[in-house]
C-alpha cells in the first residue's frame, strides 16, 4: 500500500501541529520548510484540515494553526480512510470492466490486505505519535533554522 503525498503532508502537518504546546500556533510556511514541502500544496491541506474540523485556522499577524480537537480523538485509520481513494485496482470502483472479474480471487486478497492494513491504523491515534513530542518538537524546530 502507498500513501498520497496529500495523505502524507496531512499526517505531518498534524505531528508538527501536534508538537506544539497547546497555547502555540504554527505559521504553514515553518511547516512547509521544516519538512521541505510545497507551501501552496500545505495551505490546502491545512485549510482542508481545518473543514474537517481537525486544525483551527486564525488569520492575520498572530495567526496560524492549531490543533482543534485533541491528540487522543484524531484515529489514524479514519484519517487515512477520509483523505485516501483505496481503488487500488479496477475492480474496486465502478468501472470494473475486467473480463475475468466474476471468477478472479485477486480482489478478495487485495480487499483483505487493504482491511488489515487499515485495521493496524485503527489501532492509533495522534497523540501515540506524538509520545515524543518533545524530541519531535526540537527536530522540527532545528529543520526551521536549515
């Protein structure tokens, strides 16, 4: 299984956010140079986090982001599933047009390895990633000054 980068900007942007001490906000510029990243690309992604109510976005001089629920309510696996199209092959959309799709067992072992790969990230939530807040803090902030 391979992410989208959205997927994965969007899980970097949450362990930065994360990061912080809940009175923080993180401007998407020091994210996006932090990780090296599009700044145009991020800006949706934190916009589009914000919409599903994940970050809170304030404009202007002291603005940023933050996070707007906690660690502990953000599953990784509902995130993933949220931000991911899991049509890994043809017979998992609509468009299935396979000849041999009525008598083929690829789709059955392709939908059980996608079950338990999204099954393992149900187990988490942010704030297991973010046990080492402390050190991701400082490895984010050391990134800001290359």
């Amino acid at each position: 299984m391979q992410l989208t980068n959205y997927t994965d900007y969007s899980l970097r942007t949450l362990l930065y956010v994360g990061s912080l001490s809940p009175d923080e906000r993180a401007q998407v510029k020091d994210i996006a140079g932090a990780y090296q990243i599009s700044l145009n690309h991020l800006q949706k992604i934190a916009y589009d986090l914000g919409k599903q109510g994940l970050l809170k976005t304030t404009r202007g001089k002291n603005g940023g982001v933050a996070l707007a629920v906690q660690p502990e309510s953000i599953n990784i696996g509902a995130l993933v599933r949220s931000l991911e199209d899991f049509g890994i092959v043809e017979c998992f959309t609509n468009k299935d047009n396979c000849l041999i799709s009525c008598s083929c067992k690829l789709k059955s072992v392709l939908h059980q390895a996608k079950s338990a790969f999204i099954s393992v990230l149900d187990q988490y939530t942010l704030a297991d990633l973010l046990e080492n807040k402390n050190e991701l803090y400082e490895l984010f902030k050391e990134g800001q000054t290359k």
